[in-house]
C-alpha cells in the first residue's frame, strides 16, 4: 500500500515537473 501511494506521487511529480501536462490531461 505505501509503495503504492509513493508510486502514485513520483508520477504526480514528475509530470507536474515535466509540464502539468499528464496531471492537467488526469
């Protein structure tokens, strides 16, 4: 569960850091 909810941050990040483009798209 815990792996699962830092998985879920490391892609929030790093498409926030990317460009919001993937968490805009979500």
């Amino acid at each position: 569960m815990f792996i699962s909810s830092c998985k879920r941050l490391r892609i929030m990040k790093g498409a926030e850091a990317k460009g919001l483009s993937s968490g805009a798209s979500r």
